[in-house]
C-alpha cells in the first residue's frame, strides 16, 4: 500500500495544475464558454502538446502508457478549473471505448490523431427511453452486405455535437434490455443520415441529441464482437466513474477554498463571516464530504483494474454515493456560505454547485447507485 | 379546540376554488405547473381579475380594497390560490409596502397609492439590501440628505426583485448619519423614472433575470414620500418583515409540487415502470409530505393565534421560514431526481442561436434551474443561519 | 378551525400539570420507580382524584365524557415528568378497548372501577413473531361449551406485570396473519394456566411476557365479535398513537427546557457554552422538531375520530414519522449539548432521551410507518 | 501510488488471522459479539497472551516490547483485531500513558512502568477530565503542591474510566497556580492505592459503570512520579491526544459490527422474512458502508503518510474522529431498528430481583443500551463541535 505519487505522476500533476492555473481562470473559461463550440481549441492544442490526450493508450498505439492514477491527476486538476473541453468525451469515453475493445488496426489508426488534437471522439450509448438502465438500447444495426446500417435514437450525447467520430452502441440482436446482443460502431459525424442537434448543458459543457435514419458504416467499424458491447459500455463507465470522481474532487477542492476565502474576507456584523461558528462548522463539513469523496475517487480508481465486474461494480457504486453525496453537501453549503452572490452568475461557486450536480446526475445519481449496491450485497460480507 | 373546519370555512373554500377554475386563464395555469415565471403583463392582467372580484388584497381594511376575510379565510385563499395554481398578487405591492402605508402613511399617501397598488397600476420593488447590508440590514449605507422639500438619495441598493418592472420603489435611507445604526434610517417611496437611478440586471445561476441592483446618483426626492417619521424607519421595516412571516412558509406552493411530483412520477414514460414503483423515491416523497403537513397544521396554528395573540408573534411561526425553505428546496431536488438524466439539457428562453432543442419534456428541462435557483429562499429574506439566531435569542433566551 | 382550548380543557390541562410539577420532579420520579410495582400507587389514588383515569369514558359507564383533546392534555403533561404509572396501557390501551368494543354491561362492570383507580388493565396483542405486524396472531381461542379456551404466548405487554384484568387478543379462526378471526378478551390476570414474567423497559416502566395455556374464560369475556377483534386493535393502537405522540411532545417541551437551562448555566472557555452559535443552532434544531411534532400530535389527536380506517392509517403513520423522528432530533441533541454529564443516568435528560426512543420502538419505528405510508400512497392525492 | 496490499502484507494479514483464530477463547469472543463487556480479568488474560506473542504494544520501540512493524502493518493488526473481535490492549496502557513515558520520561520511569504496562501488571487509568473542565481542559483545577519530595494533590477528576480496576493513574495536575491556564499544568503518575483517593462510580444512562469520579485528599506523591520536567505537562497532553487520532475511527470495530448485523438482519426469525428484505433497511446500511469504506480509505491515507508527513499530523487525520463517531453511532442505531420490539425489555447484568428474562435474544436486549451508551463517543475525547473547531482554525484557517 502505498499513496505516493510515482515522480513522473509529480511532473504530470504539476505541468496540468500549472496549465490550467495560468489560463483557466474564471473569466478566461467564460471567454472559452462563448466560443463557436463552447469551449477552447486553442486550449485542447495545448492539452495535446502537455501529452495528456494521448495518456491512457498504450505506447504501441500511439498513445504514453498513463495508468488510472494519471487519468485520476489529470481529471481532478481540470475539474479544480471546471475546464469545459471534451477531455471526458473524447479520452476516457469514446477513446476508452477504443482502448478496452479496439482492434490493434482501430487503435493505431485512431489514437495517434486523439493523442494530437486532431480527432475528437464521443460516446453515444444513452437513448432517450432508458434513463439509467445501461441496457436499454433500442438502435439497431443490420448487417448490410460487408457493412452495417444503424438506425435509432441518442440522447444527451456529451460533447457530440463538436466530436468528429462516434462510438455509437447498437443492438444487433435480442430484447430491447438483453444484456447480449449489443455492438459499438465507429461513425463519422459526417456519415450520411446522421443529424445531431447540439445544445448547452445546465452545467456549461454541451451535449448533443442524435438521430439515425439508414447510416451505413462499413465492416471496419465495428468494435469488439457483435454481442459484447454492453460489457465494453460497462467497464468505460465504470473508467468514467472513477475519472468523474476525481473530476468532481478537484472541483470540490476548489469550491472549498473560494469558500472559506470569501467568508474570511465578507464582513458583516462589524467582523469577517467566517468567524461565525455556524458558518464554521458548515465549512468544516464541507471539509469532511470533500476528503469521504477524495477517499473514494482514490479507491473507485484502484478498483478500474478489478476484473471481476461484480466486484467492480459495487466499489463504483459506492463511490458514486459518496461522491454524490459529499458533491451536494459541498454545493449547497457553498452556495449558502456565499449568501446571494452565491446564487449569481457572476461567481464562480455557483458553477462549481450547478457541476457538481450534473456530475451527480451524470451516470445515474447517488441514491440510484446506492440501490445498485445494495441490491449487490454491499461492500462487506456477512459474518 | 377543534382543528377541522368548519362547514361555512368549507363552503368559502368551494367558492374561492371555483373561482380559481373559471377565472384563471388556462395557459398561466400551464406556465405555472411546467416551472416558468409569469410575464408582467400576465401579472398584472391576472391581479386586476382578482381586484374587480375584490380580492386582491385580502388582508388589507375594508375601506382600502380588502376582504374583512378573518385569518382562517385568509389562509384558505391563499392555500387554493397556490393549490390552483395562480399568480400570487406582488409581494411588494399587497403584503410589503402596501400594509406600512397602511400602518404608518398619510392619508394623502393612502389615497394616491393604495388603490394603484392594489390594481397593479403602479408595480414597486424593494429596496432594503446592500452589498455591503445583507444579514446586517442596520449597516446600510444610501444616504438621503434633506435639501429643502426635497432628499437627495445616493447609493446602491441590490437584489432588487423585478426592478426591471417596477414603476416605484420602496426604500430604507440613512437620513442621519451619526445616530445609532438602527436610528438613522427612514422610509422612502421613489418613483423609478426619477433621473439619476440606474437598473443593472444580476444574472442568477441558472441563467434568469430576477433580481437587479439599483443605484442612486443624486436622485431627488419630493419630502411628501416619506412614509411616517424621520429616522424611525428601522421599526417600519421590521413591521414589513413580521407581516411576511405567514406566507413565507409556502405551504399551498410547495402541496401544489407534491401534487405535481405525484403525477408525474406515477406515468408510464417511454415504456418504462412509473418511478413512483421506486420504493425509495416513493418513500423520500411521504417523508416530505409529512414535513410538509406538519408545516402546515404549524402555519394553521399560527394563523388561528392571531386572533388571540394580538399581533405579538407566535414562536412557532419563526420556524415557517426554516422548514418551508427546506422542503420547497428539497422538493425542487426530487423534481431533478425524478428527470433523470432529461435533467442536462439548458433550454434558455432567449434561445442564443447555438442551443437546438433538446428532446426532454418542458417541466424536466426546467426542474434543474428550479434547483439551482431555489438555493435563494434559505438565503433571501433573512438567512436561515439569521433565522435560526433569531430563535436562539428571541425564543429560548440564548 | 380553533386551536383554543375550551375553559374545561384549560382547567384540566392547569390541573395535571400542577400535579405532576409538585409530585414528579427528577428525584421522585426515581423513588417511584424503586417501589414495588415500579411506580406509585399513591400517584394513581391521585389520578383518579383529578378524574383523569375516567377522562374519555362515556358518562352514562362511568367516565367523564372526554375526547381525544383532552387525553391529548393529559398524556402531554404526563409525558413533560417522564411518568411511570400505567395511564396509557390502563386507560388508552385496555379501557379503549372496551371504550371502542366493550358491551354495555363490561364498560358498566368495568369503567367505574378504572376511573376509582381500584383496578387496571392491559393491552396483551403483540407476539415474539409478529414484530410490528398486527395481523401476525399466533396465540388461539378455541369455545369450550358456553367460555372459551385460551393459549399462546404474548410478549412486551406494557405493564402487564401489575395489571389486574388483561384485554386478550388471540385468534379464533383463519391464517396465522388473516386480518379477520381474531377476538378479544377479558382475562382476569390470576387466571389459572396464565403465567407472567414482568420486567424493567429501557425507559424505566414494566412490561411483561405472558404464557397461556389452557386458561379457561366465560362467554362475558368476549369483547365484540368473534372476528372483528382486529380492526378494534387498530383502532385502539392508532388512539394510542395520538396519545403517545402528545406524551413525546411534552418529553420533548421538557428535554428542551432541561437542555437550554443547561447550556444557560454551564461555563467553558470561561463564559456559557449557550453563548457557542453551533450549539445554539443544535438547539434551535431541538425546538423546530418539537414545534414539528406537536403539530403532528394535534393532527394525530383530531384524526382519531376520522371513520375511514384508510384516511386515519396514513394520518397515524404521517405522525408516526415526524414524532418519531422528531423525538430522535430531540433526544440525541439534548444529551449532546449536556455533554458528558448527559449520559449519565443522574441528569434528567438522558431519561428523556430514553423514553423518546422507545417511544419510536413501540408501535413500529418511523421508518417503518413511512414505509406504510409510502404504500398508501402518501397524504396528498397527484394532480 | 498503489493502493492494494504488497503479497507480504496480505501474507502478514493471515498470520494475524490465524493468531487470533487459534488463540482468543471463544467465550470472549461471543462476549463481544452479543455486546457485552468483558471483565478485568478476561482483559488481563488477554493482553497476556498478546504479550507472550509479543504483540501486545506493536506500536512501542522494539526495545520495551514494540514489533518493529511498519504503519501498514500496525494498520492490518489493529484491523484484524477488531474483526477478530479481540479486547483491544488496554488504550490507557498502550496508547496514552505508555507512549508518553516513552517519549519523556526518565530511564527509570521506563524501566519500572513499560514492562509492566505491557503485561497489564499495572492497570492505568487517566485522569484528565474535571467536573468544571470538559472542553476546556486547561481549566483544570486539581492542584499538586511540592513539599519536599513529594507532591501533595488535591481535587477531583471526573469521567475516570475503568478507574474500579485500576492501579495506577496518570493525572494533569496544576502546579503553577500563578502561570497562564496551560503553562501550570503537570503530568504526574499516582498509584492508587495512596492514602487519600476516593473512588465513586458513574451510572451511565444504560445502567452500566464504566467511569468514575476519582477524588484526591491530600495525596501524597513522590516528585520521582512527576514526568519530564514541571509545568510541561499541557505538551505532553497534546502529545497523548495526537496519538489517538488513527485508533479513533475505530474502523474494523465498525466493519464488525456491519458484517454482525447483515448477519443477523439475513436470518429468519420466527418465521417472518428477513429483514434485509427490506428495501430501505438493506439501503440504509448500504449507505453506512460506504462512509465507512471512505473513512477506511481516509484512514489508510492517513496511516500511509505517517512515513513521509515525519510526526506532522495530516489534515485529513481531524476527521476521523467525526466520521468513525457518526458512523459507530448510526450503527447501534440500526442495530435497535433490527431488534425491533425485542430491544424493549431491559435485563440488568445484575439482576435487581424484580427483572424476569424476556422472551428475546442478547443481541436484541444489548441493543438499546449500547445505542444509549453510544451517544458518549461524539462527545469524549473532544466532543464533535470540538473537533469541527480545530479543523475550522488548523485546517481551514477560519
């Protein structure tokens, strides 16, 4: 056991908390919000040139070998900034897609564009009828000759109203919520009968929604088996829960220091706020959900390498708990110690609250994952 | 003691819901119900339908356009009013400046602004915080200095509810400097269209247009709009803020969710098990709901004391604002759970051009903002932390 | 709608209150409790004195023609002294029974003997199996010529160890947990094969475990019908919880004078730690759950008239649910502003304390009720 | 970073396992499990054992009985001996007073108390605490007066646990009225059997004795008890706290209690379903487990960087006494919850005659009174607000 950062993870750390803390700051990610695709190309070139876009794919495919620990360092220093790039979308999501189940001719096809900037990626699984059941799947793909056709329904696709390619899951056979039957597909934005409407999210990222009429993908587009595609769904959620967690930690540690910043320096009653013991006391629980959470992120990260699904599945859903759980807590309290400027536009808390919510909300909200966990047993087994 | 009511309260309830069926226009009914806000000219048109009734002020005296409703009817009104729901009749008009005029304004003042303010002729807003004043309301800082028959106010007032619509506003002003905090501050009325006065909108997180701060160069003001005595402000406003403390628990709004939450959680959508199946989501709405009617047999005790009390306030009623702060936040949190992941997209009204619409349902796209815009009612109008000194020191003696 | 209380009611309420403020303060609470039984029969003479242990019987029995508000009254000012004489298990629990189902000739026999104080009773329903399902009736009644026979095992009969006439339930036909076929009857507690094992509660009262077998009673002992005994249960049982529910309300008005006295009184960091802001919102707390839980007592109280056994089952478990929680808030805030001296058994309020909880234990916790109240589809219709 | 165990740890891990699997009596180990204490004499025989093992002060210097093992490895022992569940080593011998004397007392002091303590041949108890000083311990007034070679102590401490078996105590004592509240204070080491204390227990609310008031009368003490040097005695108090932060979560105790209850909440009893059935009961504890999981990592975290942080305490480490007191308290709670209306009888250890058993198991009937007893461990060893205190100054910088 061991909680040191390897020297390299140090250098990593520190180059990403520097890039961000140099062009990151709130009015800078404003500028970058109002730009054509609400967030910075010229930031995501710099992402590129830092190596982070390449990190998690091995070096064979183009990409620097980065383990979870790194993707866990990368996630917390952007969401200390709430950076609004589809680092998400494009590396841990559809690019995850890639790394756990993409052919070798796939992956060195693709990576090397990711790991440059060139090609952006999104994961588009969600249909708009399946609210949390990773399952429900309703698009279809049809063999047609060599190639397929893909016809159906996305919904709040992260980031896929600007990606250049899809992962697009599909069923090729079974029930509407087999567990089998699924497939992935590369699409191109582009491809023909694929329209997308894009829109902002409550958080300010972008997602998009996404209609299928008779797109035809060739033979090469597949990823992985014509069955396994849950599975492969599956376990880059459960990469993107770990990767969310450390997401929302950064964002939890930042929230915490405006906080106890402004109230320090907020006066009323003749004295800085934070003298009040009560807004203390808020303040120190605040504390306490961010470091439950940091636990977790850490925790939920060690156990992206646990084979057994089951078992992984439970340390993800108890993350998401406490994630969601202490995300709330540390929102809300620093909207409130904030008092009405919390609630304004024009400072940064609200932000950090409104996406910390959506993370919450994201791959199923914490009392969600708290019945998946306890319809699993739990953590600990009875004795 | 007998805490039903009584058949002729029973009949008066028939008659207001009746009203509220064939009165209120269908569509606010729809705007409501789905989270929007209602426009000005839909508020305004809406209250002059509850003025020629006679019912847009109900608590005011007779001879001003009120009711002669005791305290029970009242409650009833406003429970069916929310229930239905309608527009409530501006705050700031009916429940705030109006009831200070009434206590404490000339007679001249009674005649020129009552009746326009219980017709929505005039629209006012409220001008009591400071960047500086929030809590600590006795610290404000816009001064009025006499210069013959007139103040000249300077200054910056904030979070200014709808100033943007607003045809007079209603203010507390530092006419003596060097006195007490408390002392020095009078009551002043100031028509918005006087030179010198600027609106700024503050933007709220979810990204609507509520509040606004309001600043004072230089703004002259005729001496007759003064309301009472000179420096004797401060026991005016605190008058206003006592008289707010039945409504703010918002019991008939926040039944009117759960009502709302019931239904929607108990359809089919897109094939899928109603949520309300959910045992948990079933059983965070019933434990709800219980907050909620004890709130609201607390709110009845409070309403029924009021005759006995004689306007000494009710202990009870200091814990409406707490609990009903709590419940309407959590109840707009249930609304997020319950839109699942519909609850991402942002759908402003203002469409900017880059946002093509999202395929959610209106009341999942709206229960987010609702969310991130109910963290005020714990912030707003005393804090629930100010609430709960106030308890402290006022009711167990800490 | 009128909160106020009639001149009778305000006398009643003057009355109880005066005496139980001259004859129960903390250290003769403690000295009733080492009596025999585990309370004072002297106190019970006094009772029946003030005419409260007739209080809600018709006049035409016996009683005094009160109603629900004024038991309401009592059991507040009961529960404000901790009280340990058997008021709720002899009048609310055994004499409701006969109250709600009793023949004109047992309520005759029987209700003035309870209102002189000569003669007490006690409810014996529950089972060891039944946890908190009323149904669950294991315990049998079989007729033996014009009587009938009696056995099973009844357990935490709330002062069945000194009662003198017990309210039997016991099943005379039908499934171990059918709601119809149970009985009730009247079983004199020296009855021949009856055998009781009285102890202590948690909260300092008695309760008692009680063994049938074979006990022989007359066709008089029939309360009701043969197969109705269980909705007289209910109703008994929802009578009781109102009556609890206002004897919380007054451990908690008390709990919470105790504590702030307390906090007033108590110096550290050399002033009173009443002056701490965090302590005084815990406080606060403590009084908004009170003032919560009185509301819901008053509801409680004015819903046991209601006739609909639907609409008075969700009212009950809404009570259920904030008295019980309620009390928590109450009790574990008390003692922890009491600091260490607060879990001692020589400060009043861990009493307090101990009472609230059991008083959540005894008919079902609040969980539980929100769980039924959940199923019955909450207080407010969907619109 | 690496956060699973090395091969040799989970090697080290077994080992324990097996200790504790062949060497604790199962009689003790039922004890625990029903939630009864154990006697003197079982903790006595115990430590004994643990001593002869060498494990009975891992965390000392190899030299007075310690085991050399890393704070990993302290970590796994302390874990596997909570779910064992085994006695803990006496905390007053081990934990506090033991470490203290290693740190600043003398040779001698070493030399006649640490092997003994180590043994139990000497049962300790503290005496910190005074009537007048909970919170705020540098109030403390018990006073220690030199004369000669002795010091004579006067006054009372409070909260004295176990102070019924013990043979020695170690006191914070003021020996410098005149100095400021936390530069008088000494710490001295009294052997209870000296003329002039009095020992008097507290009832706890559940009925128990566990802690005791400890009077002093003209208690003579020889000036060679008096540890380090005069008026320093407040450092090493801090020191002594500092000590306690990792054990005070008390993780594998609560991990036990969380196996013991989906353990019992799993079986059928009298035919009914089991209660983790229910959707709500299985979800509640669901949620406990993961607070204790992430207190269990933050626990880990802790202990990790007790190599790199040299001493310095990790800000982290503050909240683990919050965290592992909510989440033992949330526990018992459940475990009432479980036993349902078998946690009403009470069955006093020593019966009083007038207590007949009831009809329930012992882990229903231990149930209620530990939840009782429970309530003390937010409030000793620096009650939660206090603990939210020092995190708001040291960590926060509030």
């Amino acid at each position: 056991m061991d909680f040191d950062l390897s020297e390299e993870q140090r250098l990593l750390k520190d180059s990403v908390e520097r890039l961000v803390a140099d062009k990151y700051d709130f009015e800078s990610r404003k500028r970058y919000g109002a730009e054509p695709k609400g967030y910075s190309d010229a930031l995501w070139t710099q992402y590129a040139e830092l190596g982070i876009l390449g990190l998690p794919f091995a070096e064979e495919d183009g990409g620097f070998g980065g383990g979870a620990v790194d993707t866990m360092i990368v996630m917390e220093a952007l969401g200390r900034a709430l950076v609004l790039e589809p680092y998400l979308a494009t590396v841990v999501l559809g690019g995850g897609a890639l790394r756990r189940a993409g052919s070798a001719a796939q992956r060195q096809k693709i990576i090397p564009q990711i790991a440059e900037g060139s090609l952006k990626l999104a994961l588009a699984h969600a249909e708009p009828q399946a609210r949390y059941n990773l399952a429900n799947v309703a698009a279809t793909a049809k063999r047609d000759g060599d190639g397929w056709v893909l016809n159906g329904a996305k919904s709040g696709v992260l980031h896929g109203d600007s990606a250049d390619l899809l992962v697009v899951s599909a069923r090729v056979s079974g029930d509407q919520t087999a567990e089998n039957g699924v497939a992935l597909f590369l699409v191109p934005a582009d491809a023909g009968g694929l329209t997308r409407r894009g829109y902002a999210t409550q958080d300010g990222l972008r997602a998009a929604d996404i209609d299928m009429a008779g797109v035809r993908v060739g033979a090469d587009a597949l990823i992985g088996g014509e069955s396994d595609g849950l599975a492969v769904v599956r376990r880059v959620y459960d990469d993107a829960i770990a990767a969310t967690s450390a997401e929302a930690v950064g964002a939890m540690q930042r929230a915490l220091e405006l906080t106890v910043e402004y109230i320090k320096t907020r006066n009323q009653f003749g004295q800085p706020i934070g003298n009040f013991q009560a807004l203390q006391h808020q303040a120190v629980d605040m504390f306490t959900a961010l470091e439950q959470a940091r636990s977790m992120a850490m925790y939920a990260t060690m156990m992206t390498q646990e084979e057994d699904a089951d078992e992984r599945a439970r340390a993800m859903a108890a993350t998401r708990v406490q994630v969601g759980r202490s995300g709330r807590v540390v929102g809300k309290n620093g909207v409130q110690l904030h008092g009405g400027v919390g609630v304004t536009i024009e400072f940064a808390i609200g932000h950090y609250f409104k996406r910390l919510t959506m993370i919450d909300a994201m791959f199923g909200d914490a009392d969600h994952h708290l019945g998946i966990l306890s319809d699993l047993g739990g953590l600990l087994p009875a004795a | 003691m007998d805490l039903s009511f009584t058949p002729e309260e029973q009949a008066f309830r028939e008659e207001v819901r009746e009203f509220f069926r064939t009165a209120l226009p269908e569509k606010l009914r729809a705007k409501l119900r789905a989270g929007h806000h209602v426009s000005k000219d839909e508020q305004v048109e809406w209250q002059r339908t509850l003025n020629k009734k006679g019912w847009a002020v109900p608590h005011w005296p007779v001879e001003w356009g009120g009711t002669g409703w005791d305290p029970v009817r009242q409650y009833i009104f406003r429970e069916e009013l929310m229930a239905a729901p309608a527009p409530e009749p501006l705050a700031f008009n009916a429940s705030m400046c109006g009831p200070v005029i009434i206590q404490f304004g000339s007679e001249e003042q009674k005649k020129r602004f009552l009746p326009r303010m219980a017709n929505l002729d005039d629209w006012w807003c409220q001008g009591f915080s400071e960047p500086g004043s929030g809590s600590d309301l006795a610290s404000l800082k816009t001064s009025a200095r006499r210069d013959g028959d007139f103040y000249v106010v300077n200054g910056q007032k904030t979070w200014t509810t709808l100033a943007q619509h607003a045809d007079w506003i209603f203010c507390l002003v530092r006419t003596d400097p060097s006195a007490k905090p408390q002392r020095g501050i009078s009551f002043l009325l100031i028509d918005m269209k006087t030179p010198g006065i600027t609106v700024r909108p503050i933007i709220t997180i979810e990204g609507g247009h509520e509040v606004n701060e309001v600043f004072f160069d230089d703004v002259r003001v005729p001496a007759e709009n003064l309301v009472g005595e000179e420096n004797r402000g401060w026991d005016y406003a605190k008058f206003l803020l006592g008289n707010e403390r039945v409504g703010i628990a918002r019991v008939g709004a926040s039944k009117e969710r759960v009502r709302r939450i019931k239904l929607l959680a108990s359809e089919s959508r897109h094939g899928n098990p109603p949520v309300l199946e959910n045992a948990r989501f079933r059983e965070k709405l019933a434990a709800i709901e219980v907050e909620l009617k004890a709130l609201e047999m607390t709110q009845m005790r409070v309403v029924a004391n009021m005759a006995t009390l004689d306007g000494k306030p009710d202990p009870a009623s200091s814990i409406l604002k707490i609990k009903g702060s709590e419940i309407q936040q959590t109840l707009t949190e249930l609304m997020v759970e319950l839109a699942g992941p519909e609850a991402l997209a942002y759908q402003p009204h203002g469409a900017d051009g880059r946002n093509e619409p999202a395929a959610a349902p209106e009341w999942a796209l709206t229960s987010a903002p609702n969310f991130f815009n109910y963290r005020k009612v714990s912030i707003y109008g005393g804090s629930n932390e100010i609430q709960k000194n106030i308890i402290s020191k006022q009711v167990l003696g800490l």
